[in-house]
C-alpha cells in the first residue's frame, strides 16, 4: 500500500462531485457499513432499466442478447480486478451469500474448521453452523495488535475461513502465512475479501486462496450484488445449493444435467443490473490513481486515530487502516452515535455484527469510523470537535 | 432526542445500586446493543415496597430504567403490570399519549428513532420475563 497522504483541495472536490450524495451536509463515516454511489454506477443502471431491461441468457432477441452480453462483461470485468478468469466468478447477492453457498456446497464430511478471531458473523455463522451438523471443531486462529498469530494447524485440517480486512479494526497482517500453511495439509482457504477489497489491490493467484467472496455495495457498486470467486478445480467439486431456471442443461422425467461453470451456480434470473452496475463502480475506481485513493483515506484515518488517543475518556481499539474503532470510559456507543448523527455525523455503534472480537478486545460495544476517498479533513475535524463536546453533554467533565 | 429529563435520569438516576434487601431479581438483556440491567425489586403482600437497578446501557435504557421504578414503586403486582402493559401499548402503537403517562412523556422523542426502540421498552418488560 502506498504511504498515507491527503489529496489536494482540487483532486477531493473532483471526487466528491462524481458522488450526489456527498452534496448534503451529512458527513458520512460509515462507509464500512455501505459506501456512496458514484454517477456512473447509477446512470448504468438506470439506463438498463429504461433501455435494455430483459432477461439474460433466454431471449433470442437483440435486447435479451445485449443483456447477456453486458452481464458476461460484467463477470468478465470482476474478473480482470481481482486477477481470476470469468468462468470462475459466480453471482450472488453480497458476501454473505457467497460465504453460505461455499459452507454449503463444498464436500465436508468433518474435520477442524479454522475460523479468524476478527471475523464478521457471516463469515462465522455458517462455518459453525456446518460444524454443529458434523459434531467438528471450530478453531479460532488469534490476532494480535493486528496481526494474525499463525496457528499450530493440524492434520484434521479441512477448512480455514479469515479476511485480511476487520470491518472493526482494518487492516489485519499476516494472511500469507496462514494460507501457505493451511494449504500445506490440504485445507480449503475461504478469504472474505468484502472491507479488504475496498482498501487494498487483490490479485487470487498471488493470494492462492481457494473461494473469495466479496460484497458489491462496499465497494461503491449497488446493494444486492455480490461475488463468489473459486479456483476453477474447486468449483467443479462444489455442489449447487440453489435449483431452478438456467442452472441445468437437460431436465428428463428422473434426471438432470448440471449447466457448465459458473451457470451451475446461479439458478433463477440474476441481477443483471446489479452485475452492470458493480462492473461500473470497478471501471470508476480502475480509472482514478488506486493507490492516491488509499493514502488519502489511510492518513484520514491516521489523523482521527492519533486525535481519538490524546481525548482521555476514549480509547482505541487497536486498529490499522483506514477503520477507527474506540469505546468510551461512561457513554455507551448508541449514544455516541446518535449524538454525532444528530449533529450531521454518520458513524456506526455496537457490536458491527463481530461480538466474539469485542468480548476479547474490549467486553463490550464500540464506536466505529470508517473511512473512504471522499472524506475530507474538515470532516474529520468536525467528528473531533463533536467528540470533545460529548462527555460534557452527557454529564460528564 | 436527549432531553433535559433524560440526561438527568441518566446520570443521576434516583434508583441506581442494589437493594440490600431485595426480594426478586429480573435482568434484563439487550443482546445486539450490549444493554444488561438487573432491576431489583422489595416485594411484600403483593406489593412492590422497593426498587433500584444495576446495569449498563444506553442513556435511553438507564433514563427508561428510572422512569419505569419511579412508576412502579408502591403499586401492587397486578398495578405495576398494567403500568408496563400501558406505556409498552403506547409507546408503540400511539406515541403522542406518551404525555399522559407523566415522566414517560420524556420517552416521547424516541419513539420515533425506531433502531432505540429496544432501548426505551427494555426496562418495562420485567414483567414479561
């Protein structure tokens, strides 16, 4: 990643104006949540549904034609971004989907499961549940100060879920390893690549995970839309959960013929706008200087860091990146929330659907800051100004 | 939303510790805000004698926590339900009543920010559990 530094006043203004939600008051620092949507990515869809409105993949007309194409562009674009080929990415409705589907269709008949100690609940859930059916193990694998601590992985080995990016605490270090020695003994790595994505470039074949899944909407794409990437081998093993339209190529009285890859996997009409819509956000970011984009959000986050420490009632959760999480000594984080949202300030409180990581960082639930390109420094400022009013407000010092 | 009355309740709440002598305990749980509050209530005769609470949350779910001992205490059982029953009635199907449920009334903003809901009703389900 390149080093942090703020973009100047002339560059943000021009990024801000490719976004009309950024036009309000409302400073939005919730951008782990769900990111703003760029004019493109909105005209695209609009114009699929004014225009070019038709199923994909079973007209025999030029508009149900044009729609399969501008789809298959749209496999073939997610692709080219993260370095697979179009036949092994899949469709689906975000990274939630993409992380059930893999528990669900892969082969397991048992063994240990390893599971990130950061991991966000849809990245959690369905491996313990595919552990509760096989009476397996799930074992956590630790992180500390950002950095995972490789774990001892055993013989029984079968599967290992983590991102490389908490959607409470950043960036997390060390995922290299974890994958090489997994593989080692022959397990299956998942990577939930949905907050890390957004942050960093990724390339599969130099990652060598086996399936990574991520979520359109993070990702400046539209809501409903996701990815499931798996190596071509794997995919071939893995079993469809969904039956219906398009998935098959032959349906007799007793039988059926599963549809090639990755039409197999993606039973029923798709969301073809969705698809032309994510292909458009990456077109966006493929457009703009990636890497001034990242600095410019990393030294955001580094300033807000740095000031959030030197306010005594507040303290961090350990966090790298562009995601600030902290607690506070007497006000619970909704409060924290509400107070900064109603003074223009979109933020996140709770447990951000990862409570197993704030019963070991902090026992309890935090306030977090995420960051994107589009923030400003004044933005930042105002958050630090309102932080330093709230213990007051509330009755405190 | 905050007002006046329930950044007061919150910070100097009347019922805040544990009742030495306490004949019934109720916790009470919020678990996807992190919200945990044990209230404690002095039964005799069917009557509640005493109350105080304990706990962490949310401005909302400590401020609710007050309002609602503050009702309750020196009711009968049967009294101190029907009070519960009432501001969780009204609370969600006709908010603008709150007014005519005295402290209540404080509540009346929340209502409308329905991620707090959970926070205001928490403390008046006790009788639920």
């Amino acid at each position: 990643m390149s080093g942090s530094k703020i973009m100047n006043s002339k560059e943000l203004a021009k990024i801000r104006s490719c976004f009309p939600q950024l036009s309000g008051e409302l400073a939005y620092l919730d951008n782990a949540a769900t990111t703003f949507k760029p004019c493109c990515v909105i005209d695209e869809m609009n114009e699929f549904y004014r225009k070019n409105n038709a199923n994909a993949r079973r007209g025999l007309y030029e508009l149900s034609v044009k729609a399969s194409l501008d789809y298959e562009k749209a496999r073939e674009k997610v692709a080219s971004f993260i370095g697979a080929d179009k036949h092994e990415i899949i469709f689906t409705r975000g990274a939630t989907e993409s992380l059930n589907l893999i528990a669900m269709g892969l082969n397991y008949e048992g063994g240990d499961i390893y599971v990130g100690n950061a991991e966000h609940h849809s990245n959690l859930l369905p491996w313990r549940n595919l552990a509760r059916n096989y009476s397996s193990e799930i074992k956590n694998i630790e992180i500390s100060d950002n950095q995972y601590v490789p774990p001892i992985i055993s013989d029984n080995a079968k599967i290992v879920a983590i991102s490389g990016y908490s959607n409470v605490i950043g960036e997390l270090s060390g995922i290299e390893k974890i994958i090489t020695d997994a593989h080692k003994y022959g397990a299956i790595v998942i990577l939930d690549a949905t907050q890390m994505i957004v942050h960093k470039n990724i390339d599969v074949h130099d990652l060598d995970v086996d399936f990574l899944v991520f979520s359109g909407h993070k990702i400046y794409g539209p809501m409903g839309i996701g990815v499931l990437y798996g190596k071509y081998e794997y995919l071939e093993k893995l079993k469809p959960v969904f039956f219906g339209g398009e998935m098959v190529d032959e349906v007799s009285e007793d039988n059926y013929e599963l549809s090639e890859i990755p039409y197999r996997f993606e039973a029923g009409t798709m969301n073809i706008a969705g698809a032309i819509g994510l292909s458009s956000a990456l077109d966006f970011l493929e457009q703009n200087n990636l890497e001034k984009l990242h600095g410019h959000e990393l030294a955001l986050a580094d300033h807000a860091r740095n000031a959030i420490s030197n306010i005594p009632e507040f303290h961090l959760l350990p966090s790298k990146g562009s995601i600030v999480s902290f607690t506070h000594d007497f006000i619970h984080p909704h409060d924290i929330a509400q107070y900064l949202g109603d003074n223009g300030i979109a933020v996140r409180a709770g447990y951000h659907c990862a409570q197993p990581l704030h019963i070991k960082l902090s026992k309890k639930p935090s306030t977090r800051i995420s960051f994107s390109f589009y923030n400003s420094m004044e933005e930042v400022d105002l958050l630090l100004q309102k932080l330093r009013q709230i213990s007051l407000a509330f009755g405190g010092f | 939303m905050y007002n006046e009355i329930l950044l007061d309740k919150n910070s100097h709440s009347l019922y805040r510790g544990r009742l030495s002598d306490f004949t019934k305990e109720i916790k009470l749980k919020n678990a996807s805000c992190g919200d945990e509050i044990s209230v404690y209530l002095k039964i005799e005769d069917n009557k509640i004698i005493d109350g105080s609470f304990n706990g962490i949350g949310c401005a909302i779910s400590q401020a609710s926590t007050d309002i609602m001992l503050g009702a309750i205490i020196g009711k009968s059982i049967k009294e101190a339900e029907e009070i519960c029953k009432t501001f969780l009635d009204t609370f969600i199907n006709e908010p603008k009543n709150l007014c005519k449920l005295g402290e209540a009334a404080a509540l009346e903003g929340v209502s409308h920010m329905p991620a707090r809901t959970k926070c205001a009703t928490l403390p008046w389900q006790i009788f639920k559990s």
